[in-house]
C-alpha cells in the first residue's frame, strides 16, 4: 500500500503546477477578502500546524484554530459558525462534516490528501477486518470517513497510547491502520500486540536516523523531538516521541534552548510562537528522490494557499459532502475519540 501512495504522490509532484511566490500587496489583498468573507458568512477558519505560516496567522486573527487535527474536529464541532473553512487534507473536512451536518464545511484544495488516506482504501480494509471479527478495529484519524464507519474507534496520535492501553486493559485484540510507523511505536510503547496496515506517511518516512545524528553532532546540546509517524530508527533517537501539540508542550518544558525537529516544518510558525527564545531545527529528510520532495512539509498541506481559501466562498466544488449513512457510522467512533480525550484533558500549554 505505501508503494501505491509513494507513486501517487510522485506523479502529483510531477505535474504540479508551482505557483510564484504572491507580493505583499496580493497577500493583503487576499486576507482582507478572506477576513470580509468570513464575517459575511458566518464562517470560521480551521488550520492544520502544517499548513503555511501566513495561513495559520490568518485563522488566528480570525478567531478561528490552529491545532491538530483532534482539536480541529472539536474546535468544528463546538463552535457556533454555521460554516466552516478547512486547512488541511481532505479527512480532515470530512471530519469536521461528519461532526457537524449541520454547517457547510468548504476547503480551498479538495485534492489535497493524505497517502495514509490514500493507502487505505474501504473495501480492502473492510475484507481485512471481515477476516478477523474477534478484534477491537483501530484507525488513525487520517483515513476516509468511510474507513473510520468500519472502526470501533478513530485515534489521533496524542491519544493512541493511551486508547490501546486502555482496550488491552479490557482484553480486547487490536486491528491497527493505517500507519504502520505509528502502529508499531504503540506496540512497542504498549506491549500490545496488533494486526497491522502497511501504510505510512510519505513526509515522517523520509527521516533518516542519520541525517540527523550527523546535524546533532554540530548540536550536541539539541534535543531530539519527533514524531512517532517516523521510522523505528528515527524514534529510537529521540529525546521525545509525540504527536504534533505534544511536540510543542515539550519544546517548551524542556531545558533546551535548541531542538532538531523531525515532522512537518509548518509546526515551526507554533513552535516559534510559544518557544521566541529556543532554536529550532528542521530534521534532515532523505535526498532528492525522496516523496515527499525532502523538504519536510507535506505536499497536499501545501495546496492551501490565500488565493484558494480567497475563493472558497464563491465556489461549487470545494464543498465536502458525507454520505449520511457513512456520516453515522463514523460518528460513533470519531465520537468515542472526542469523549475519551476529553477525559485526558489534552491541549496545548500557552495556546490561546
Ligand atoms: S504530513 Fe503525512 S500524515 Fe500528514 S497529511 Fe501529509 S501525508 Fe498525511
């Protein structure tokens, strides 16, 4: 499944079309716009930590989320606009619609996916649960909403240890997709064992262990930080393993004042925001061939730009629609997400 997401990925890199960088006057010009819609529209804007740092400013100002993709869906779900603009990948609008059917939920890229997505179509991943009905069906939020109809729960990865913990505390057998990078980190950190998906992240694969020893020895006072979608090689290395807002919390609690970080470089804008006074590194990723076009951020995060989210208003096909059959089958998962992260009081320190 990673091979079929790998190519998919290369042949969108192949023909995407690279946009010159907007002048500051174009920049203005398109937040204004965004600003005056969202007023008119009752709307509010959802960012992923990946996306671009002038994106995620934009929501902020707005009144809107930045956060990851566990609080974008309760940030949806609670707040009372009656439509919302997603910035992020695609799951992630169909998340927040399967949260709220009520409000329109429009995202300025429909094409910008996620080869974990991608690498877990429903029906295969739906036979493969068939042939084991005595286990506990685990999927990881960046799935269709049809996969996550098929789950018993969705997990982010701030929540995943503690989700299969606690089903291994109740005796339940695990079935894990779609990542098996993150899949395996829970195993090894649980003692559970799971039936895994082969799928993976075609940004967190391209880490190298290497690379990143070699940066660590121009910085022998740097702490580790990365994210458990990475290779084993890449976690063993680590001064700490965790999902995206707990990158941050730990950057800052810990003494460090410089840090090599392995997961998207949009986390930088929050990274740098809450941490002024700390150094932050981008962790090393494969090389020229690589997916993920070695630069450490994700390219479908990277379809989100001003002038589509500018147009998003005006648009007839940006909108995401969830087959309300589908829509109520996820929602008891996503659902049971939501209440058991409630239960463990997650957030980011020092966010507003
Ligand atoms: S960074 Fe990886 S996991 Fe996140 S959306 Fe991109 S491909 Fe998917």
């Amino acid at each position: 499944m990673t091979t079929i997401a790998t190519e998919i990925v290369k042949e969108h890199l192949k023909n995407e079309h690279l946009a010159g960088a907007l002048s500051p006057e174009k920049k203005a010009e398109y937040v204004a716009s965004i600003k005056e819609q969202l007023k008119q529209n009752n709307a509010v804007l959802v960012a992923h930590y990946y996306t671009e740092p002038e994106i995620q400013a934009l929501a902020e100002e707005t009144g809107g989320c930045v956060s990851d993709s566990l609080e974008m869906a309760r940030f949806g779900r609670d707040h009372p606009a009656e439509m919302l603009i997603v910035a992020g990948v695609k799951f992630m609008g169909e998340t927040a619609k399967i949260l709220s059917p009520e409000k329109r939920v429009l995202m300025p890229e429909l094409e910008a996916t996620c080869s974990l997505d991608i690498g877990c179509p429903a029906d295969d991943f739906s036979d493969f649960c068939d042939q084991h009905p005595d286990h506990e069906v685990v999927v990881y939020a960046n799935t269709s909403a049809a996969v996550k109809a098929r789950a018993d729960w969705v997990v982010t990865s701030s929540i995943a240890l503690d989700v299969v913990d606690h089903l291994a505390a109740e005796g339940k057998k695990v079935i894990w997709a779609p990542d098996k990078h993150l899949g395996s980190y829970v195993q090894r950190e649980t003692g559970v064992e799971m039936l895994m998906w082969d799928g993976a992240c075609i940004v967190h694969e391209e880490f190298k262990a290497k690379g990143i020893l070699d940066l660590k020895a121009f910085h022998p006072n740097a702490a580790v930080l990365v994210h458990p979608e990475s290779p084993a090689s890449v976690v063993d290395i680590a001064d700490f393993v965790g999902s995206t807002t707990q990158i941050i919390n730990a950057a800052i609690d810990m003494d460090n004042s410089t840090f090599i970080v392995a997961t998207d470089r949009g986390i930088f804008y929050k990274l740098q925001q809450l941490a002024p006074n700390k150094t932050f590194l981008e962790a090393p990723t494969a090389g020229n061939g690589a997916a993920c076009r070695s630069c450490a951020h994700c390219p479908w995060m990277a379809m989100n730009e001003l002038e589509g989210i500018a147009k998003v208003f005006k648009r007839s096909d940006v909108e995401i629609f969830v087959d309300e059959g589908v829509r109520v089958k996820a929602m008891k998962p996503l659902t049971r997400m939501l209440d058991f992260a409630q239960s463990l009081k997650l957030g980011v320190k020092g966010n507003a």
